[in-house]
C-alpha cells in the first residue's frame, strides 16, 4: 500500500523507517556511487530530512519498505536551489504550488509496479494539496524508468552526455496521466485516494490551508 508519513511521524513506523534510509545507502552510494552521508547503522540521510518532509512510501504485505520519495515545498529550502541553480541558468524556483520531489528510491527486491505507485502517490498529494508542479532532479537512469510508468517530465535544463547527465525536470499530473500511471501500478484509482484520504482524513487541501 502506499503511505504518506511526515518526517516527524516516521517514530511510528520503525520497520519502514529503517528499510527506507537503508534503502537509500543501498541505492545512492553502494549501486549509485553518489557522494552522500551514511551512518554507523548504514542509513542515509541528509540535510533535507531534517525539515519535516512528506515521504510517500510503497509498503510491501510484510510492512518492508519497496520504495519511497520525497517532497518539500520550494518556498523553502530545497535542493534544486540549494545545488543545481547552474541546470537553470540560476533561476530559482519558487512557488507554493511547486514542491520539490527527491530521494526517489526502489528496494532491491522492489516489484516492477512500484515506480509507478508511488507517481501515483505523489499525484494524489498533488491533488489533495493544490500543488500543480513537482520539480526535481535526475540522472540518465531514469529516463527510462519515467517513460515507462508514463510520467515523463518537461526537462527544464541538463548538463553532461551519456551516462554522466544530470536534468532537472517539471512534472505535471493530469487525469490522463492518472490513469496511465494507476494502470502501470496494477491499482484501482479510487484505492488509491483512499490511501490518501486515510492518511489524511479527507479536505487535506482545506485543513492546510487554514493552517497556513
């Protein structure tokens, strides 16, 4: 199933919260070769998890983490600003309705619809939320990976050939791509606003903004 769990809620779901920062050593620094920060119990974290971030979590039937992302809102501190102004030409994106998507990890034994739910996740946060645009970065590798879940996005700028190419990209969420996206997952779109709806008790976009 997929959860949406914020950063300061993760206590609550330790089997999750192990699998997924373990998960992201797995992936960035052991498979990936990326420089990033790994501690003695072999997770990864950065500076950007300390913010209260959204995850959205593919939970597998034994509770395991498949695979997770994760989303800031651009108004604050953010890695496509913080990082990669020269992908932009050095133009900052800022905006309440665009929010930042990272750390986009698949456990080694994550099933093939995986990618895809959790797009799908992250399209009902869109929805629930007013939010029009997410942003982020990517390597070549996932090119592919987004053409086939059917959520490509409209690259923005890129930087290096081949392999070693890096892009930072603008994701829109259509009903068109919602279905396209559910269809790759293998799930009933209206299970999946029920997740969403569970983890947020409906009117999430209202609540958040009287809370604003």
């Amino acid at each position: 199933m997929i959860r949406y769990i914020y950063a300061s809620d993760l206590h609550m779901f330790p089997k999750l919260k192990r699998g997924m920062f373990r998960d992201r050593a797995d992936q960035f620094r052991t498979r990936l070769n990326w420089d990033v920060t790994v501690d003695e119990n072999g997770e990864e974290r950065d500076e950007y998890d300390a913010l209260n971030p959204l995850y959205v979590i593919w939970e597998k039937p034994d509770g395991s983490h498949g695979g997770s992302m994760r989303l800031l809102p651009t108004t604050g501190p953010c890695m496509v600003n913080d990082h990669f102004l020269h992908l932009t030409d050095g133009v900052r994106i800022q905006s309440p309705v665009i929010w930042e998507c990272t750390r986009f990890c698949l456990a080694r034994d994550a099933e093939p619809r995986t990618a895809a739910a959790l797009m799908l996740g992250g399209g009902e946060v869109m929805t629930g939320f007013g939010v029009e645009h997410y942003v982020g970065v990517f390597d070549a590798r996932m090119v592919r990976i987004y053409r086939l879940i059917g959520s490509s996005p409209e690259v923005l700028g890129a930087q290096g050939e081949g392999r070693e190419r890096i892009s930072v990209g603008l994701w829109s969420f259509t009903q068109e791509a919602r279905s396209a996206v559910a269809a790759r997952a293998g799930l009933d779109p209206e299970l999946s606003r029920a997740w969403f709806d569970a983890a947020f008790g409906g009117g999430a976009a209202a609540r958040l903004a009287q809370s604003a």
